[in-house]
C-alpha cells in the first residue's frame, strides 16, 4: 500500500518461516562476537534501542558512518549477509525502487524501546539526491510507527508495524521524518519464540553501482 508518493507500507511481506530464520540470525548476531549495544549520542542522551549495524557502522557522536564503531569499543562492523541484502533488493524492487543496500542497522526495542523522530540523512549525498530508498523489515512485538513530512512540525501519521512487515521510503519520500512511539508488549507471533522487536533498516550509502 503506497502511503504517500515514494513510501509503502508492504503487510505480512515475509513469510513466518523467514521471520523465525531472520529473528534466528538476529538473535545470534545482537549476542555475537561484535555484539549489539546501546549508543550515546551526541547530546549525552543513551537512546532507547540496541543497535548493531553491519556493514558499516553509524556512529551517534558524530553521526557519520565509519568502518569501525570508534564511538563505542573500536571493534569492526560485522559484514552485511548477503541473504540480508538480497531480501532488501527484492522488497525495493516489488516496489518499483532499486536498492543495493551495503549496510543495515539492526535494532532490538525491548518493552521500553522507542525512537524519537528523525531524518535517515547520513548516507553519502549522492545517494540521498538519487532518491534510493531506505527498506525496513520488522520482526517481533508491533511498533506504533510515525511517519511525518519533511519538517519536524508537518503533521504525524501513527501506523502500526506488525512483524513480517516491511516499509519502504525512498525518491520524495526519501528524506520524511520517522520514529517509533512505542512498541505493543506481547504482540509477536507465538512460532518466533521472542519478546520485543527487531527491526532493520537497509540503505546504500554508496550510490556508484546504481
Ligand atoms: O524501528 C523502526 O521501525 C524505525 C527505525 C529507524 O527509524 C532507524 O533505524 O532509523
């Protein structure tokens, strides 16, 4: 369903067996050698997440991406799987956008987590002007999802993502502002055997193999 031009809000996209494979994966990654943690960002504020991004990092003090988390405890990002990025391709194709992702930010919300609203507009110029899309998957308990304009104070849509789900915003809708209020305890489907949300978020910071 296309939400607004640019952004879809894509129902019961993945299958629940692909939902308990990817919350497997995400469980093993989030508890892995380079493990999930939770960033302090700029103004001193801990965010309300755990995040582990692959591929490249995003560092919340300088919000710029890096190789290596030089915010937290200097270890590389884990590569990016390569399941993990055809998915995203495919969901930006059945869309119509195209999206080679090399990094994704992989975030656990347990029953307190929450997102203030935001911009996704750290990736290179090239590929925000480009328009190419930022595809997120949902995996667990629903999110009460915020979906805004492209300024702070435009009117808010509340919308829920449910596990399974996917949205995708990219060309005009690239750069519209986003967060997740809070999540719906006791929500996720019984077969993925988690409580809480998992919840990535796929985007190509280099746009030069468009
Ligand atoms: O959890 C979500 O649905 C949104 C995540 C998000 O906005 C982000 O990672 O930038």
């Amino acid at each position: 369903m296309e939400i607004a031009p640019g952004a879809f809000h894509l129902q019961h996209c993945l299958s629940l067996e692909r939902q308990r494979a990817m919350a497997d994966r995400c469980r093993e990654l989030v508890d892995g050698a380079v493990p999930a943690y939770v960033p302090v960002v700029r103004g001193g504020g801990m965010m309300h997440v755990r995040m582990l991004c692959l591929g490249r990092h995003w560092n919340g003090k300088t919000y710029r991406y890096e190789p290596t988390r030089s915010d937290f405890d200097d270890l590389p990002a884990p590569p990016l799987p390569e399941e993990f990025r055809r998915l995203a391709g495919g969901i930006a194709s059945s869309v119509g956008m195209s999206l080679d992702a090399d990094l994704c930010i992989l975030n656990y919300y347990d029953a307190d987590g929450r997102m203030g609203l935001h911009q996704d507009k750290d990736e290179s110029a090239a590929s925000i002007a480009a328009g190419l899309p930022v595809v997120s998957v949902s995996l667990g308990d629903t999110a009460r999802f915020l979906f805004g304009g492209l300024k702070r104070r435009e009117p808010v849509e509340a919308l829920p993502l449910e596990s399974g789900d996917a949205f995708v915003f990219g060309g005009p809708a690239r750069l519209r502002y986003h967060g997740v209020s809070r999540i719906l305890p006791g929500t996720a489907p019984l077969e993925l055997g988690m409580s809480g949300r998992f919840n990535l978020t796929f985007r190509q910071y280099d746009s030069s193999t468009q």
